[in-house]
C-alpha cells in the first residue's frame, strides 16, 4: 500500500465513529488509519484486548501505528504489555487514565455507577497501568479545559483536567513525550491542533514545539 497504517481505538460508551474528523485528518497527513471498535460496556476489558490483538494480526502493513482515546489507551497498552511482539510504529494517547482514575473510581462506589462503567471497570480504570517499559515511542496528549462529566463527580476531578480526566492521570514514567493543550476530553477528537500533533509525533517521535505551555483550567 505505501502509506503507513494507524489504528484508531476509541473510548468507552462510543464506536469509534467519534473519531471521524481525527480519522479524516490522518488520511489527509499521509497515514491510512482504520477503526478499531469494541463493546465498552457488555465485554470485559481482558476480552478487548485479545480483539484488538486479533485486529492487528489481520493487518499487512510493514509499520502499524496506534491512536488511543481515553479507555482506548488503556485497552493499547495492555495489549502491548500482554503482547509486545508487534509490527514498528508509535502510540499516542488522547486523555487516556493511565494512573487511575478518580471519575471511575468515584462512580464504582455505587450501582448505577458501575452500571455506567459496564464490563470495563477493573484494575486498569481503578488503580492504574505499571510503567511503560520504553520499547515503542509514546506520546501523551492530555487536555486542560476543565467541561465536561467531571463536573457531577463527588469531590471533582484533581485540577488541572479535561473535563472527565486529569491531567496526572495521564502521565505514565516511560512515556516518551507529554504535552497539554487547551481541549476537553471530546474536544480533543476534533481539534485541529491534537491532529497536527498527533502527525507529528507518529512521523519523528515527538511533538511541536509549543511556544507556552496551555494554561490549566479547572472544573
């Protein structure tokens, strides 16, 4: 084909075409992405991984990146972790809870909020992923505009945040780059400014250079 290949993998309670406009951009970039879906909520997170293994083992393409969006970082380094025999390529992460994360955790104390959360919730969402071992070149991309579901959480999501993550929780030792930008955590699927960053750090391993760091905002 001559284009490199990347793997689009969405977060929870969505299919993947949220990532549309992110998709399109990609392709104008110079990448041929694809779609990754899986059922959030009905199949547990163990089951998703081993899909998404499956997924990548039909794929013929010399190098084959990954684009994770919330849950859907977490559901790529775990497979990473569990199988890290892989084709060549980068992984960036859009407002992915790898720490943790305080909106799940909040929401597993009860049952409508575990109903919420469906099958995914586990170790992963609660306590966190272990450190990245450093053998595949990671981008991290958090957001600082504080709208979102955080918002009704008790005790609120810790400051700065996207809305629904913050922006600690994003952070992982290991990753290769970290970078915020003023977007929430569904902003960020259609802002111009994630895509340009998230082409740049698929081509070279690592992001623009930002003339300031985006101010944080809260909830």
């Amino acid at each position: 084909m001559g284009l490199e290949t990347v793997i689009l993998v969405h977060g929870l309670w969505m299919t993947g075409l949220e990532m549309g406009v992110l998709r399109y951009r990609l392709r104008r970039g110079g990448f041929h992405a694809l779609r990754f879906s899986y059922q959030s909520l009905r199949v547990p997170l163990a089951e998703n991984i081993g899909l998404l293994r499956k997924f990548v083992e039909r794929q013929d393409a010399p190098v084959l990146h990954f684009v994770g969006h919330s849950l859907g970082g977490v559901v790529i380094l775990r497979m990473f972790q569990q199988y890290p025999a892989q084709h060549p390529g980068r992984i960036v992460l859009l407002g992915s809870p790898l720490k943790g994360c305080h909106a799940a955790r909040h929401l597993s104390r009860t049952a409508f909020g575990r109903l919420l959360l469906g099958r995914s919730l586990g170790p992963e969402l609660l306590e966190g992923l272990p450190d990245w071992d450093g053998r595949r070149e990671l981008g991290i991309i958090a957001g600082t505009m504080g709208i979102g579901m955080g918002r009704l959480v008790g005790g609120g999501v810790p400051v700065p945040n996207d809305g629904t993550v913050a922006v600690c929780e994003t952070e992982l030792p290991g990753a290769t780059a970290h970078i915020r930008l003023p977007v929430t955590h569904m902003s960020m699927l259609v802002s111009a400014d994630v895509a340009r960053q998230v082409c740049a750090f698929l081509r070279a391993g690592q992001f623009l250079r930002m003339p300031a760091q985006a101010p944080a905002e809260g909830p």
